[in-house]
C-alpha cells in the first residue's frame, strides 16, 4: 500500500472437584472425540487473535480455494453472491466461522447438505449437518445479497466496496474484504480463487489473475477471472466500470509474464496520456525487479487506474496494483510492484509484521531510483536521517514515532516508520552485509518464502543465517536493537 501524500487473557474459572466416573466420562471422550451428550466435534475459533485485529480470520480450518459468483448492478447498488469454499479442518469441527460484513446470508450448505447458521456482527457462524473429521475437506457454499458496505479503517481511509458513478472497486486491506465475500480473513489463510462477476452489458469487471471468459446474455456480461497462486483474502479485488483495455497496453515481459492495463476512460486527456506513460513502463520495471528480487511468482502482471471511486492511496491488490490517477506515478507504481514479492508472494503472519511488506516496497522505490539516474539509495537514508526528505518538519519527525518492528496498533500500520523506516532497516542490512550478500539474502528470502508466511522473527533469523561471518552476524544484531526494535531516533547513521 502507499498512502503518502507528503509522507507517508483468557478467563479461567475456578477449579472444582471432578467425580471419578465423570472423568472416565471425559477420558473415552477425549479418545473418542465425543463430548456434551455425544456431539463430536468442537467450534473453531472466532478470530485467530491477530494483535491489532484479534476478530479477524477464523480458526479450525484451511481454505484451498474461493469460488465466487458476484452480480452487481451499479445502479441500485445492489449485490448477489455464492461463495463456494473448499478447505480442510483441522480439528474435529463441530461448527466454524466465515467473517461476513453487513450483506444477507440466505442459506449455507455444507458437503451439500443444509446447514444451520447464525450472525453476530462481522460473524457468520456455521453448523454443518455433520461433524466435519480432522483432515477431512469439505465444501462450503454460501448465498447472500444486499449492499455492500465502504468500511472505514482505524486510520480514517477508506476500504470495503467503494462505490462511483456506474462504477465499483472492492479493496480488502487489511479487513475490507468481508465486505463483499465471505472468507477466513486473515493473511495466514491464502487460497486460489476463481472469481466470476456479472454486469450491465457495456461495463467491464476486472479482478485477479487471467481472465478465462467472457460472455453476454440478456443484456449482462460476465467476466471469469482466474487466480491460480495463493493469495491472501485482503488483496482479492474487483473493478467495475468502464476502462480501456487497449491492445497495444498488453504485453509480456522478457520473462513471458503477460501484462493487463485498465485505465478509466474519463479521466481528462493530459491526465490519460501521462497514466499511459507511466503503465507502458510495466514490462520494464518487471524484468528489472526480477533482476533483483528473483523469477516473479505469479502467472500474469498488470495495474488498474480509476478515478471514480474514492481510493486515497494505491494498493498491491494481487497481480494488478490499483492506483487513483493522483498515485499512477513511476515510483508508486515500482512500489506496488515490488510488493508482488514482498507482502503478495512473501506475506506477514501477523498486521504487526507490515514493515517487513512496506519497507521492503519502499527500499525498491529506492533501488529503482538509484539504477536509473536518480538519487543513490545512500542519498536518500541520509536525507531522512538528516530531516531534509520532506518539506514539511514534521513528516520528517514523523519518521521516528516507533520502531518499524513495534508498531503501536491498528491505526499505526501504515505510518512512516513502517515505510520509511522500514526501508532504512533494509539499507542497513545492505550497509552492514555489503551488495553480493544483500542480493542474494533478498532473493534467497522470497524463494524460501514463497507463497507462505513470515513474520519479524523469521526474517531476522534468516538475515543473520546467510552472513558470511561472526562479526557480520553481531553488527546485524546492532541494526535489529537500534532500528528495527529501538525507541526514538538512532544516534548515528
């Protein structure tokens, strides 16, 4: 994500005598898994107890893949959907949770069979029929309608469904997602997903991956998206409108990664034109952050511009980054980019882990400019050591709020010190290790990480494991304790 205009318990209860015949009881039901009069099973957890957003996700099962069938008509603004969801338990279940905003569920079926249901906020709790067998894959199929809703973050901007003019665009982070499907949504739960979406003939609907179909019937097109890679729930994204899609802006890279570009037609023509310019530079900003960060890891590339909606900011949304005109610069565009590696491919375990996605995004931005005659990265950490970066003092004080590493809640994902600060992190392991080792401890992260999980931890450890020698390793122990971890401004650079 870029933001940046200037700157960018548990409750235990009383122990009590248990009779010996009640513990034989207990005891064939912890071999049998048969609890409560013989239900077998247990619920899944409601939220899996994210710091900054403990409600989120859901626990007890692994979603595969997500196969969507949305209609929307831009002019009521209303929405239908069935979400198909095959995934796999694991642990005996006796019930378990999608997270759900706003919209109405009118049935859920599990394994095909009817299955009882109940809402409580953002939760959709349901009951299968059966119990559902630890290891056991099922699929899950949810009906529901309604309005989908613009969610509004801890930070003030804006998420969920955005709604414009005959237009939508659906952007998930970090909780916008529930929004217009249900899911486990949280990022340590990625999955495949096929998403079809229907609309008045004459609109076009764009998401994630290929699209595989498109057809007309009766005055309404839909349009098949394909995802095959794994993908977290939050960077899932429709665009509903009309755009240009024009042949000569789709290409492939040098490594035959297809590139799709949708700009939204009414933008005014000095605006077009220089949007057209930037997006042509795709194929090659690609070849070069395969050059740096290693092969790319998803099957197709590209970015969406729309200016109907009110976004803010950009966003990495899988395979193609979404951009208001105002953030369809180079740079931008090289940020979101990087972060098909670094956050799409490489995902945090946790939203306290977000420094590890934006500060890696940033430090491209850095690099790109470094390769191609503008300021040395070198250049640019001392400019943000010094204050000099940013016009306003206090976008340049803003730096050091909080250690990259400590962010202090859900508000704080997205403020300086994760991008910023973030990056400087990254320029002092490059500092300290020197270029040969920090490309290849950049590459060799995102291969042994691909399409999986890592949190601060993991990247330390894997930092440190790849120097060359004892010396490195306690100067890299210095960097975590004065920039990653370590409270206010570092005494030296």
């Amino acid at each position: 994500m870029n933001y940046r205009a200037t700157a960018p318990l548990t409750r235990g209860s009383r122990a009590r005598r248990i009779a010996p015949a009640a513990l034989a009881t207990l005891a064939l039901a912890a071999l049998t898994g048969c609890t409560d009069g013989g239900v077998d099973g247990t619920p899944g957890a409601a939220g899996v107890r994210d710091p900054f957003f403990p409600k989120l996700g859901n626990g007890g099962y692994d979603v595969a893949h997500y196969g969507l069938t949305v209609g929307y008509d831009p002019e009521s603004r209303h929405l239908t959907g069935t979400a198909e969801i095959a995934a796999r338990a694991d642990k005996n279940l006796s019930a378990f949770n999608l997270d759900l905003k706003g919209l109405e569920v009118k049935d859920v079926t599990v394994e095909g069979k009817k299955a009882r249901f109940k809402r409580s906020g953002d939760e959709l709790t349901v009951r299968p029929r059966d119990v559902l067998d630890r290891g056991e894959t099922f699929r899950a199929t949810v009906r529901y309608s309604g309005t989908p809703q613009t969610v509004t973050d801890a930070d003030g901007s804006k998420e969920g469904w955005l709604k414009g003019d005959r237009s939508a665009l659906a952007v998930g982070e970090p909780a916008g997602s529930m929004a217009w499907f249900p899911s486990n949504n949280h990022p340590t739960d990625k999955a495949a997903y096929d998403i079809k979406i229907t609309v008045p003939e004459g609109l076009q609907a764009i998401s994630n991956g290929e699209l595989t179909q498109e057809t007309t019937t009766n005055g309404r097109t839909t349009f098949a998206w394909h995802n095959a890679e794994p993908m977290a729930s939050y960077l899932a994204t429709v665009a509903i409108g009309e755009y240009d899609t024009k042949k000569s802006m789709t290409s492939k890279t040098n490594s035959g990664v297809p590139v799709f570009t949708a700009i939204d037609p009414t933008l005014p023509k000095g605006e077009y034109e220089k949007t057209e310019k930037v997006l042509a530079k795709i194929p090659e900003i690609m070849d070069w952050a395969e050059l740096n960060f290693g092969e790319y890891p998803f099957s197709s590339t590209g970015a969406i511009v729309d200016d109907r909606v009110d976004l803010g900011y950009a966003l990495e949304t899988q395979t193609k980054p979404v951009f208001p005109v105002e953030a369809a610069d180079t740079s931008t565009l090289v940020h979101e980019l990087a972060h098909q590696w670094f956050g799409n491919s490489v995902t945090p375990k946790s939203w306290q882990d977000m420094w590890l996605n934006e500060g890696f995004a940033t430090y491209a931005e850095w690099l790109w400019a470094e390769d191609n005659g503008g300021d040395s990265a070198q250049d640019t950490f001392d400019a943000l050591y010094e204050g000099e970066y940013y016009e306003s003092k206090a976008d340049n004080e803003a730096i050091w709020d909080f250690p990259p590493a400590k962010q202090p809640n859900a508000a704080s994902i997205s403020n300086a010190p994760v991008y910023d600060r973030g990056g400087m992190v990254i320029h002092k392991i490059r500092e300290t290790v020197g270029d040969e080792t920090f490309y290849d401890i950049m590459q060799g992260w995102v291969k042994t990480y691909r399409h999986s999980n890592a949190n601060t931890k993991d990247f330390t450890v894997y930092v440190e494991k790849h120097v060359g020698n004892d010396e490195s390793r306690e100067e890299l122990k210095q960097v975590w304790a004065d920039w990653l971890y370590g409270e206010g401004k570092p005494d030296s650079p």
